[in-house]
C-alpha cells in the first residue's frame, strides 16, 4: 500500500537566518537532491512531533558541510544569536554638517 500523499498550499517567505547556516542547509538540500523548502518542511514536521529528522549518517554529512563553511554554532547558541551591527547610514542632517 502506498503512502498516501497530502494537498498543501505553500507560500513564498522571506525569512532572515545566518548565513553560514543558510549555506550548510543549502548544500545539504543539494545533496539530498530536494529544495531548500523541502527540507526545512521536513525538518520542522519532525520536530513538531519531537523526532530526530536525521539519520546519523546525514548528520555526518551536516558535520562536515559545518566544517567546510566555518559554522561552530549549535543548538545551545539558538537563543543567543545576535545581529551583526550593519555599518551606520548618515542622516542628510549629519551629512549636511559634515559640508559645513
């Protein structure tokens, strides 16, 4: 018997998330032969019902995709993340004082 398979509605996001991050998940999408999309759905389901989405030799992959791009973060830095300070725009008012 088949898997049945489900009817979705899918919608395009613009979420904001770290880059080496983003890079790692993206080569592991590749690998997978799936989108990004794909498997973030997946990985996400499996968490909503408090499953490991991984086998352990995908998570040896993950690790060394992690290691490639440099990323040392993990799940203890999750709620510790902070923005990189984006180099400041001048106000036409500070830039006008600037002239003077």
């Amino acid at each position: 018997m088949a898997d049945p398979t489900f009817t979705v509605e899918r919608v395009q996001t613009g979420v904001r998330m770290e880059k080496r991050l983003l890079k790692v998940l993206k080569a592991f999408a590749e690998y997978k032969d799936m989108t990004l999309g794909d498997l973030l759905e997946g990985i996400v389901l499996h968490a909503f019902d408090g499953k490991a989405p991984f086998s352990p030799e995908s998570l040896q992959r993950i690790a060394d995709l992690k290691k490639f791009y440099g990323l040392e973060l993990n799940a203890s830095a999750s709620h510790r993340l902070q923005e990189a300070s984006a180099p400041r725009k001048h106000s036409k008012a500070v830039q006008r004082q600037k002239k003077e």
